[in-house]
C-alpha cells in the first residue's frame, strides 16, 4: 500500500474503489436534491389546478424552498467542522427525504410550501457538505476528476428534471414528483452509513450568533426580492426593492462585521487566496448565465414551438450529451493542467453553442438548435467543475468547508439573479406586443397578440377564431422576445472572459495535504 502522492510531478493517482464509494454516496444526494428543484418547476400548472390556487401563490413552492437554502447554507461550514460532516450528511438527506415524503400528503397549497420549506432546510446542506466530502477524500492529486463526477447530477438536473417530471405527472400524479425521494433517501441514508468514513468532528470553534443573525435573514430577504422580481415585472415595486434593500444592508454589515471574530459564521478571509477569489467571480458570472439561459430554452420550445414538457426535455438532451462527453476528460485534465489554460476554451464552445439561439424563429431547424445545445453542452462539462476544481484545491483540509459554503452561496445568489433577469427582460419584451383590439383577459388586462399565441397551444379554438395572420404575428413576435433575450445571454457568457482570463495558468501547489498547516488531511490509500 501507498499513500496518495501530491509531489510536482508525479504522477496522478488513480481513483480507487474507496473514493469512488463515496463519491457514489454524494452524487446520490445531489442528484435528489438538483432534480427535485427542477420537476417541481415543471408541476406548477398541476399545483395550480389541484389545489385551486393562482400561479402566485404555487410559485411560492419553488421560492420557499429556495429561501430556506439561503438559511441554511452558511449555517453548514461551522456545523461540518462541529458535528462532522458524516452526522450532518445523514441528517440532511433525512430532513431532505422526509419533507419529500410530506410533501406527497399535502392537502392545500400552505401545507405544500410549508414541507417545500422543510426539504430544503435539509437540501441546502447536501451539496456543499458533498463538495466537502468529496474534496477531502480525493486528496489534491484527485480532485478534478472527483469533481467532475459530482458535476454531473449538476449539469444534467435541468435536463432530465423536466423530462422526469413531465412522465410522473402525466402518468402517474403530481404526489409521484416528491414519492420518488422517498427510496432513493432511504438507500442514500443506508449507502452513507457504510460508506462515508467515522467522523473527527472539531467542538472547538463557537457558533457566530451575531454572524448568522445578519447573513442567513439578509441572504433570504434579498433572494425573496430577487424571487419576486419576474412576478412584478418591475424593481421599483416595493415587493421587490424592500427586501432587496434590507438583504443587501444585512449582508453588507455581515462582511465588515466577519473580520472582527475569529471564527465568523462565513470566513471572508479565504478570498484572500486568489484562486479562491477569482473561481468564485467566474462561477457567479457563469452561473448567472447558465441558470437564465436554462430557464430560456424548454421555454422556447414550450412557448414558441407548441412542444409538451416531456418532448422540451428530451429535446434539451443533446446538451446532457455534451456535458457527459466532456466532463470526465475535463476533470482529468485538471488534476494536470492549470484550468486557466482549459477553461477559456470550454467557454468558446459555449458561446458557439449559445450564438445559435439568438438566431432564433418560429420554425428554426430542430438539427441547428440540438446541434446548438451538444456544442454548449461540451463547453459546459469543460467549465463548471474544473472551475469548483481550482477554487478549492489549494485550501487547507480545514478550509474546504467554509471555502465550499461561499462557492454554494455565490451560486445560489448568482443563479436566482440569472432566473430573475431573463425572466424580467422576456416578459418585458413580450408585454410590447400589440393589443388585441376589444379582448381583455379574466382579470381585465388587454390581451396581447403574443400572449393569445402562446395561449391558442392549450386551446386550439382560440387559433380558429383569431382573425386572420393575428397568431402568426404573434408567434413572430414571441421568438423575436426570445432571440433577444437570447443575446443578452450571449453577452453575459462573453463577460465570463473577464475573470475566466485571470484563472491559474501555471500548477497550483495544493495546502489539502500541506503538513506545515497542521491539518493534514487523512491520505487515502492505494490498495
């Protein structure tokens, strides 16, 4: 037997069978918690009829689950140092499991989002523990293509959560989206008992009362606002700007405060470790992005193209493809060359990938547009997490989990920002199509040529009785919204150039093993 090298120069050591183990127990996880988000989205219009309530009022389903993450995410660095990260692992996958359960039983709408808040108290926790995990078990030499194995429930959750989603509902029932939850947390749970090795958890360090009082209210009141921001339309509502306001200034003071204690709930100090600095800065850029963009493309399938949501998902697949196609060999590379080499390249074929969409019509070749999403699709593996990769690889065994905890953070911020943005910018552009002359909807609002489009694919009738030429122009102007929405996505993938040009270019001498830190991490060996 031999210990894990981590000497310049040597070369990289293999994944063995007891670090792929327990990268089984955390892609188990992570593929729970990532597809759940995504197949809830896709029952809101069957949350809407089963319990009679307006959209509204069942989009708070997906922005209490995503609060409840902003509470809970900072909490998770000092309750993995604290408890261990084994303990608070196999809680959050119970918390995670048992709220799915919970929620299959709801009978109103307040009981649903009442257990959605419940399942991501625990889902909050589970991939920045797994990124933990993941990264103290794979050693400095292994990190990368560990990493890319925990990339892909990431990359693939937007992907196949549609298309899952769409089959329970359809055949089965909307409580089947949260059942499924319920035996893959129990063999999770049982996969993680065995699995993940005993705990050394470190009681030392005291909770940061003061920090969690001003950073996990301010995160949730500022995403709340962000949340509320495609409903209103507007930021100058003051359901959008209030609470904005108010998690900015808490987080703000969080920030100059977390200098002052020595063991902060969020330790900013990290960032003075310029890999750390300039990963999180590309991450957040890519991720508002990424999770826009992936909000933009079943929609357009969906709005424009008149497609189910089982037929968008799999017409989403080719950018699944990509992404599994490159990953590993992405991860591979970055356990050898510096990501700053490798990742300016994987971005180029996203804004290939991405250039095509802005071309958008009402009858685009389905050929272009999957050949579109497979070249995004291989930027993406490429990107992601070679990124995570060089942000966490040279922090010391004790630093993972608080340097993870703000990556998990950046990304949330981030990829609520995205949502909100291209939402907010697309109904923007579709709220300028022309009036329907004498039409007004139930609430009293004047119809739109665009929104009578979209609306004549539920009910065909509408498309009979519209004068003639009115639902092609609206369907014309429903693709032109998306084409230009679609290029201020393509600005922002062109803006991750910026930090992505400051990324390492020469090898990273890793601390994850460094014995001068005094926290050694535990070699995994070679059998």
């Amino acid at each position: 037997m031999s210990a894990v090298s981590s000497q310049p120069g040597a070369a990289p050591a293999k994944l063995d069978a007891a670090v792929l183990k327990i990268a089984g127990v955390v892609v188990l996880g992570a593929i729970m918690s990532i597809l759940d988000v995504t197949v809830v989205s896709v029952a809101l219009p069957t949350f809407q009829t089963e319990f009679q309530a307006s959209y509204a009022d069942v989009a708070w389903t997906m922005t209490g689950y995503t609060l409840a993450l902003a509470t809970v995410i900072p909490l998770t660095g000092w309750a993995a140092d604290r408890f261990g990260t084994k303990r608070l692992y196999m809680a959050a996958l119970l918390l995670f499991t048992l709220g799915s359960g919970l929620c299959a039983t709801a009978t109103s709408i307040e009981q649903l989002i009442g257990y959605r808040v419940l399942q991501g108290l625990g889902g909050g926790m589970l991939m920045p523990l797994g990124m933990t995990i993941m990264t103290r078990a794979a050693g400095p030499d292994r990190i990368g293509r560990l990493m890319a194995v925990l990339g892909i429930p990431m990359l693939l959750g937007p992907i196949g959560g549609p298309i899952l989603g769409g089959y329970l509902i359809d055949t089965l029932s909307w409580e089947w989206i949260f059942l499924i939850n319920l035996p893959i947390g129990a063999i999770a749970l049982a996969y993680s008992a065995w699995a993940l090795p005993k705990d050394a958890p470190e009681p030392s360090e005291s909770f940061d009362f003061i920090g969690m009082l001003m950073l996990s209210p301010g995160l949730a009141s500022f995403l709340y606002g962000v949340s509320s921001l495609p409903e209103t339309g507007t930021a100058s509502d003051p359901k959008v700007w209030i609470p904005m306001l108010i998690g900015a200034l808490l987080v703000i003071g969080f920030i100059f405060y977390s200098f002052k204690p020595q063991h902060p709930l969020l330790d900013l100090r990290l960032l003075r470790n310029r890999n750390l600095s300039v990963a999180s800065i590309t991450m957040a850029v890519f991720m508002v992005a990424f999770m826009g963009a992936g909000l933009l493309f079943p929609s357009y399938f969906l709005q424009v193209r008149g497609e189910s949501t089982l037929d968008a998902g799999l017409l989403m697949a080719p950018q699944g493809i990509g992404a599994m196609v490159t990953m590993p060999i992405a991860g591979m590379l970055a356990d050898k060359i510096p990501v700053g080499r490798t990742v300016p390249f994987a971005l180029i074929l996203i804004a290939v990938g991405f250039f095509g969409f802005t071309q958008v019509g009402t009858d685009t070749s389905y050929v272009l547009l999957c050949g579109s999403l497979f070249v995004m699709g291989l930027g993406m593996g490429g990107t992601m997490m070679p990124i995570m990769t060089s942000a966490l690889k040279t922090l010391t065994n004790h630093e993972v989990a608080r340097g993870s905890t703000i990556l998990n953070i950046l990304q949330q911020i981030a990829g609520s920002v995205g949502s909100a943005l291209m939402s907010v910018i697309l109904t923007s552009h579709l709220n300028d199509s022309a009036k329907v002359p004498g039409m007004v909807d139930p609430q009293g609002n004047p119809v739109t040529e665009a929104g009578l489009a979209i609306g004549s694919h539920a009910n065909p009738a509408i498309a009979q009785s519209a004068p003639p030429g009115l639902i092609e122009r609206g369907f014309e102007f429903v693709a032109d919204s998306f084409a230009a929405t679609f290029w201020v996505g393509f600005a922002l993938v062109l803006a991750t150039f910026i930090p992505a040009f400051f990324l390492p270019r020469k090898r990273e001498v890793s601390h994850l093993d460094d014995a001068e830190s005094g926290e050694r991490a535990a070699p995994v060996m070679l059998h």
